[in-house]
C-alpha cells in the first residue's frame, strides 16, 4: 500500500467517524487504531496503552486542568464581572469596545500559561457570559477567542517552543523572547479586525453604555484591582524565581481562591461546583489529548507525516516556494493532527531541508508555531474549537467559519514575518553571550 | 442496579474532582516547600499522576453529563428512528473501542506489576498504582458506554441526550 | 525486515549520529535484510517508555539513558556513582566490569545488550565561582533522580526538581542556581544564554544503552546475527572514541561563547571525592554481592 492510498484512507476514515458524531477523542482514537491495523504489523492495543499512559501524566500538562480550574473560580465570583464594569468607560471611545478584553485578556494570559486551549478555556470562561449578556455578537466573540486564544502558544512561556527548541538545536531562551514582538503584532491585527469589523457593523455592536462622570470613572476602575492583583500574582510568580510556568497554574488557583475568600464571594457550594466543572473539562481536553497523541504515533509507525515531507524536499524548492508550500502542507496536515504532533513528526526531515535553503531556524521556529496556532483552529481537528465547542455548545464548524479571519490574519502574520524578519531577530540579537 | 451504577458514576466523579485538588496542593506546596528550602519528594510526579487519574475518573461521569464532544452537524438534524440508529452506531463503537484500550490497559498494568516498574523521579513509585487508578476509570467509562447501549436498545434515550450543557453550571 | 529504533535524543546529538550511521552499517551488513527506521527525539516512543516499548514488542530497537532505570535496579545507576569513574579511560573499565551483570538482568527483562556509548563527563553548572563544595551550602540544586538528591544533600544544598524543559527558564529567575550534567547537553541548550560558570569536575560518564528485543533476535539467522553484533561493536567503538575527542571541544564551545570554564581547585576536589566515598559505599551496599564483585573487579 503506497503512501497516497494509505493518507486517503486516514482522512476518509477520519471524516467518516468525525461526521457520524462518535466522540472526538474515540474517533482520533480509532483512526489511530485503523492506521495502524492496515499499514503497520506493531501491536496496537500495547502502543495505544503505553503511549497514552506516558501523554497523560506528563508534568508540564498538570498546568491545563489547573488554568481550566482557576477560570472556572472566576466565573463563579464577581471578579470577571468586576473586571468588565472596570474596564467598559476605558473602551468605549474604541471600535469593537469591550471585545477587545477577548483579545488582550488572552494576550496576558498567554504570559502565564503555554498552551492555546487553557488560554481559550480560562479566558472564555469569564468573558463569554459577560459579552453575550452585554449584547456583543456571539460569532464575534467565540471567532476572537479562538483566534486570541492560540497567543499561548506564541507569547512565551511555551509548550510548543520548548519542543521545536529541542528538536531543532535552537536555544528555548532565545525562542522564548523571539515570540514576544510577533506575539504584539499578531495581537494588533487581532485588534485591528475587531476594530475594522465593528466600524463596518455598527448595527452588530451594542450601544455604547451611559456616559459617566470622571469620579464614576475612577470608582469603576477601582474594581479591576483584584484581577490586576492576581495576575501581577502570577507573572511575578513566574518574574520573581518563586515558581516555574508550570506552576503558576497552581499560584493562580491559590490566587483565585484567596481573592473569592476576601470579596465574600465563595461558598462551598461555588467551590464545590468550580472543582466539578474544572474536572469535566480537563477530562474533555484531557481524554481528546490522548486520541491525539496515540494517532500521532500511529502516524509515526506508519510514516506518512515522515514521506510527505520527503516529498517536499525532492521538490527543490526556492526558500519563497518552499515556505508557501510548506505553510500549505502545515495548513493541510493542521486540520488533521494537533500542531505539536504536527512538528515533532515532521522536523526530522524539515530541519535539514529549511536548513539547507538558508532559512534561519531561530525565524523557523517563530514562522512554524504561527502556522501551528492556525492549526488550533482549523476543522475537524482543532483544540480551541473543542473548547469553545464545550463552552458554548456552538458546532465546530460554526465556530471555525467564526474563526477564519483570525485564521487569516495569521497569514497576514506569516508574510510580515517575512518582509520583516527583524521583528524575531532584534529582541534576542540584545541578549548578552 | 440504576442506584448502584448511580452511586458508582458519583463516587468517580468525587474521586476525579478530589485528584484535581490533589494537583494543586501538590504544585502549591512544592512552591511554599522551595521557598523554605525544603523539597517535597515526588510532587511532580505525584501531580502528573493525579492529573492522570483525575482525567479517567472523569471519562465515564464526563460521558453522561454531555461533556465530550462531538461534531454534531449530522447527530443533532436526525430524529426518530435515524437518530436511534447513529446512536447505536456511536454507541456500539464506544463500546468497543474502550472497551479494547480497557483490556489493554489493564495488561499493562498487570504487567507494570509483574515487571516492579518504578516511577524514574526522585521518589521510586510502583507505577501500576498509579495505572491501575486510571484502570478503575477506564472501566467505569466502559460501563457508561454499555448502559447507554443498552438503553437506546431498549428505545430510551441516552443519558447524554438529555443532560444538556449541565456541567456549565 | 524493517525494524522501528525510538531514540530519546535529537538529530544534531553525536548518539543519534551514532545510532542511524549503525542503521546503515547494519542494512550494509545484512543486505538490506534488516532495515532500521530511526525515530529520533521521542518522536515515536517518549525516553521514559522506550523500554518498555521493546520489551513488549511495540518496537524491535531502541537507546536508551541507562540511569534513567537506577530506581528498578542499582546495577542501572553503576555509571552514574559520582566521582568513582571519572574519565573515558575508568568509565570504559567500569563498563566492561559490570558488562556480564548488565547483560545478564537485561536478558531476565527479555532484551539484548548491543553496545553501550558514554556522555562525556558531568560538570557542575554555577552562577557564580566557589571556592570549595562548602559554599554550594544553601544553594538550589537541580534534582531530577535519587542520585542527584543525595548529591545535593550531601554538599548541603537544597535539591530543586526541576524538569528538562524549564531549566533554562529556572536558572534565569533563579530557582535554580546549580546544577550538574556534561558538557554536551550545556552546549545542546546554550547553557550560556542563563549560567556563567562551567567546573569541569568530571563527576561521572553516564551511558547511553542500545538493545534489541530477545524475542526478535532469537528470530534471526547466525549469520544475521553476526553482522548486526559487527555494526554494534563498530558503533560502539567510534561512540567511545568520537564523544572522547569531541568533550574538550564542547569546554571550548561553552568558555567561546562567554562561560567561564574552569578546573575545579584541590579544595572543590577534596569535597566531591568525600561525597563520592559515601556514594559509592551506598550503592555497593545497594547492589549486594553483584554490586562489590563489579567494584573490586573495577579497582583492580
Ligand atoms: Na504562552
Ligand atoms: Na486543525
């Protein structure tokens, strides 16, 4: 069975089980276990046991149910609330007005947490209530989360860099600060079309609120001191030596325990409810993670991910050419599998090649994890649209077409980044040794 | 029978949400531990493992209450008779396909205890404990499929078809 | 036949080197009849599992860090005794001491012994400069096994668990201010970009194990058999001697780009041999009667 033949068979069975409604994780799952049944001789049932075994107890992930947790504190206090009432008299002369809390919110927040589907989930979780009952457009605000959301991966700190980083011999540190400009302007565009989209829609934004007096102002704005505390808590958590990225998460919780315990606003019945929840969905994204990661081996066993690329470099690309072809094949292949996956398959024969073409693999990294962010939102297979999915119960399809001009301007990003390459380079060029 | 499978989906819940806490006093006070320049032995992997068995606790509970998902475009337009057979469809596969990573499961488990595989961190854990936790969620999950099964069998709906968004509080 | 070798290290890594220029000896040797497919970095099987994965038939090959496995028997934690063998001369000495041993508890986990290849020798990462093992008193130190822990108890400093990935972070906001591991991985994640000093206290030589399933290699033929025992003994072979002229290389590498490399003083030596007794004389007791006849067939 050649490879053409074996990477239809994967996405027709993955399309075929996707579409009858079995259950995400069970459905990659199961392409897994048909990948691997037809096209390789390994036994599945034991790759499939140790292989989930080592993806879902993996210490860097104990960040995600943790993150999902503290969301789940702050949408059962005032403080999501609190932070909007402080925030509505600053954003009212802006197009898009408080929409833009989706973007900015997920911008800090990806400061603290590494992953795209914690940033979506924590943040959705307070913002999501708040702007529907503020009358802002629902497609707007899951396309913007989904969008914003996929900043964790790119604003340091980062699962994914650390990944890339040790694969491709490129120092995390470097990486890490590399993100930080293209993380701003991806953020600008993000702010950009939600302002341009609003100006262009202003019978889909709602009215701007009442004017207030300079002193209403201040005492509004008083009420974003909590969540100012908690995340000033978190990042110098991280700034200051007192915890790793990865437990932060843990330093949030306390954060928002202790902040719901002063404002009143915690009973045992809301924390009860916040741990129920925070279960329920890390289980989800949890029980979607190990699909995801035994399809990723199936894939390796089979090695389709492994021949596609060695398809690409027999082409001998232009480094123009190769990048578009490169970003297509990443934009194919990122409906399919999730983007770590996506890289840990396919660096192996890449690197070399991206190498060889003179790209510098610093600006690979940057260039690569954007293409990963827009894997996070592509259908059927993207983590943000399973969490808005959960959190809305809007179908993927619905949210994904919510998401498609973020998805777009993340291609605006990619060719920015390669008129200006500066914008990866300069940050780190500042760095001593 | 209904009021000992209720209890069993309850007592995982609690369990899942109970290893969810765990992780973070863990993580939190291995914090507060370096701080006093101390160490807790084994936090990271204790809070990797309870992350591990708070998940599969939660898959067979997280099953009825609506929480996985799906794409729905063609399940949420049928009706009837349709509906009834995708269902049985999804639900049959369910089944089986944990049913089959169940039992390999519990094989490695076994074998993790036949072999005395230890955790590699700094404090040597046997890992089936850990892996045989995640065995007792795997199976609750395979319960939950089959009760489901069975119930659209006999023409009832699923327990998930009506739960709605209840977890969302 | 084709063979899948899960390998924990990336492509740029002198073992990975090693292990796929093996793939091609061996697919050389036999005529193509075995063929190793190198899946390097964890990319198929994550390092903790890759064991396993063989022994229970998931993959025909595979590498791995021996030390890794110390917690299921002291005979994997041998390499890693601080400051018992501390250059490739003693390491290699040590290694065919304990070979028969290693072989023989590799087989009772239904795996064959191909060849083994040291890292180069563990130095210890610092902020700043020491004078002896006593000002490491009160610093963090990076723990990641039994091993490591006593270490840093025994120089009283507080050992900090810290993963491989957020090292680097750790060091620049300081939860970490020590640690200890080769030359080879501070250059693999630019140690310089968040620690100074580099002592180059050769502490141990920690190996690298390749082994093939017992129940794929009963399957071949003698003359199969032969080659690929050929290929290991030829990897095994440059492995000793190519990470042997790359380790002073490495020191080069990181003082170029702005560490500080230094010898460590009598003082700094003194204190790390007292620990080295100590741990030495657990971990024989550890191993028992195996664990002593290694130790005086090592000394002698
Ligand atoms: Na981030
Ligand atoms: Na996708």
């Amino acid at each position: 069975m050649d490879q053409t033949t074996a990477s239809i068979v994967v996405v027709v069975t993955m399309l075929l089980m996707l579409g009858t409604g079995i259950w995400v994780a069970l459905a990659l799952a199961g392409v897994g276990f048909v990948a691997m049944a037809l096209f390789t001789t390994r036994p599945v049932g034991m790759v499939m046991a140790t292989n989930i075994w080592g993806a879902s107890t993996s210490w860097t992930l104990t960040a995600l149910p943790l993150f999902i947790w503290m969301g789940e504190i702050l949408f059962r206090t005032r403080i999501s609330s609190d932070m909007f009432k402080g925030l509505a008299p600053w954003t009212g002369w802006l197009p898009g007005r408080l929409m833009h809390v989706n973007i900015v919110g997920c911008t800090i927040f990806a400061a603290v947490s590494g992953s795209s589907a914690a940033t979506a989930a924590t943040i959705g979780r307070m913002t999501i209530p708040e702007l529907t009952r503020r009358g802002y457009d629902p497609m707007m605000i899951v396309g913007s989360l989904a969008g914003a959301g996929t900043l964790g991966l790119l604003i340091p700190p980062s699962i994914i860099m650390i990944v890339y980083g040790v694969a491709a011999d490129v120092s995390i540190a470097r990486l890490f600060i590399a993100g930080v400009i293209p993380g701003i302007v991806l953020t600008g565009l993000f702010m950009l079309y939600v302002g341009g989209w609003s100006l262009l829609n202003p019978d889909r934004v709602p009215p701007r609120e009442a004017h207030q007096s300079f002193t209403e102002k201040i005492r509004d704005t008083g009420s974003l001191i909590p969540v100012m505390l908690l995340i000033a808590g978190v990042l110098g958590s991280i700034y200051a030596g007192i915890a790793t990225p990865t437990e932060a998460a843990g330093i949030g919780v306390l954060g928002s325990l202790l902040l719901a315990l002063v404002t009143g606003t915690m009973s045992w019945a809301t924390f009860r409810d916040s741990v129920l929840g925070a279960a329920h969905t890390s289980c989800m994204i949890g029980f979607i993670l190990a699909g995801a990661a035994f399809l990723t081996v199936a894939m390796g066993y089979t090695g389709i991910p492994r021949l596609l690329a060695e398809w690409i470099t027999s082409m001998q690309l232009s480094t123009a050419s190769l990048l578009v072809v490169l970003t297509l094949f990443f934009i194919v292949m990122g409906c399919f599998l999730d983007g770590i996956s996506m890289v840990v398959l396919t660096t192996s024969v890449i690197l070399p090649m991206v190498q060889n073409a003179g790209i510098d693999l610093l600006w690979f990294g940057i260039y690569i994890i954007i293409v990963v962010e827009m894997a996070q939102i592509t259908p059927p297979v993207g983590f943000n649209l399973f969490v808005l999915q959960s959190m809305t119960g809007k179908n993927i399809f619905t949210i994904a077409k919510a998401s498609l001009p973020f998805f777009l301007m993340m291609i605006v990003m990619v060719a920015l980044l390669w008129i200006f390459p500066g914008m990866v380079s300069w940050l780190p060029s500042l760095m001593i040794g | 029978m209904r009021t000992a499978l209720t209890f069993l989906y309850r007592a995982a819940e609690i369990l899942g949400a109970v290893f969810l806490v765990l992780i973070a006093v863990l993580i939190v006070s291995q914090v507060f531990a370096r701080l006093a320049n101390r160490m807790v032995p084994g936090a990271d992997e204790l809070a990797g493992y309870c992350m591990a068995a708070s998940f599969f606790l939660m898959l067979g509970p997280a099953l009825r209450r609506g929480a996985h998902i799906r794409v729905g475009v063609l399940v949420d337009r049928l009706r009837g008779g349709p509906r009834r057979v995708v269902e049985l469809v999804c639900l049959g596969f369910g089944t089986a396909l944990s049913g089959y990573f169940a039992w390999y499961w519990l094989r490695m488990t076994y074998d993790s205890y036949d072999f005395g595989d230890l955790g590699q961190g700094v404090l040597p854990i046997p890992l089936w404990i850990p892996q045989a936790a995640m065995a007792v969620g795997l199976v609750i999950l395979v319960i939950a499929f089959l009760d489901d099964l069975l119930a659209v069998i006999r023409g009832r709906e699923a327990s998930y078809q009506s739960a709605g968004m209840q977890s969302e509080g | 036949e084709t063979w899948d070798m899960p390998t924990p290290y990336p492509d740029t890594n002198l073992h990975t080197i090693t292990v796929r220029q093996f793939a091609e000896d061996v697919k050389a040797a036999t005529n193509g009849k075995i063929q190793i497919t190198v899946h390097s970095n964890g990319s198929l099987v994550k390092h903790p599992e890759i064991k396993r994965a063989v022994q229970s038939g998931q993959a025909q090959i595979g590498e791995v860090l021996i030390s890794s496995w110390a917690n299921e028997d002291p005979l994997y934690g041998l390499d890693s005794v601080p400051f018992l063998a501390t250059d490739f001369a003693a390491s290699k000495k040590l290694y065919e001491a304990s070979k028969p041993y290693l072989e023989k508890k590799l087989e009772r986990q239904r795996l064959k012994l191909l060849y083994s290849i040291p890292w180069p020798p563990q130095g210890l990462y610092v902020k700043q400069e020491i004078a002896s093992v006593a000002d490491l008193k009160g610093q963090k130190f990076r723990a990641y096994n039994p091993a490591t822990t006593r270490i840093a108890e025994l120089a009283g400093a507080v050992p900090t668990k810290i993963e491989a990935a957020e090292v680097s972070q750790a060091f620049g906001t300081g939860i970490v201010t020590a640690m200890m591991t080769s030359a080879a991985t501070g250059v693999d994640t630019k140690a310089w970009d968040f620690v100074n000093v580099y002592y180059d206290v050769q502490a141990w030589l920690p190996r690298n194990m390749v082994f093939v399933s017992t129940e794929v290699w009963k399957g071949l033929d003698d003359a199969t058999k032969k080659a690929v025992e050929q290929a290991a003994a030829k990897a095994e072979a440059t492995g000793w001697t190519e990470w042997e002229k790359k380790t002073a290389e490495l020191n080069q590498t990181l003082s170029g780009n702005g560490m500080k490399v230094l010898t460590p003083s009598p003082a700094i030596k003194d204190g790390f041999a007292a620990i080295g007794k100590t741990m030495t004389d657990e971990w024989t007791k550890a191993a028992g009667a195996d664990g002593e006849a290694i130790i005086s067939a090592f000394r002698k």
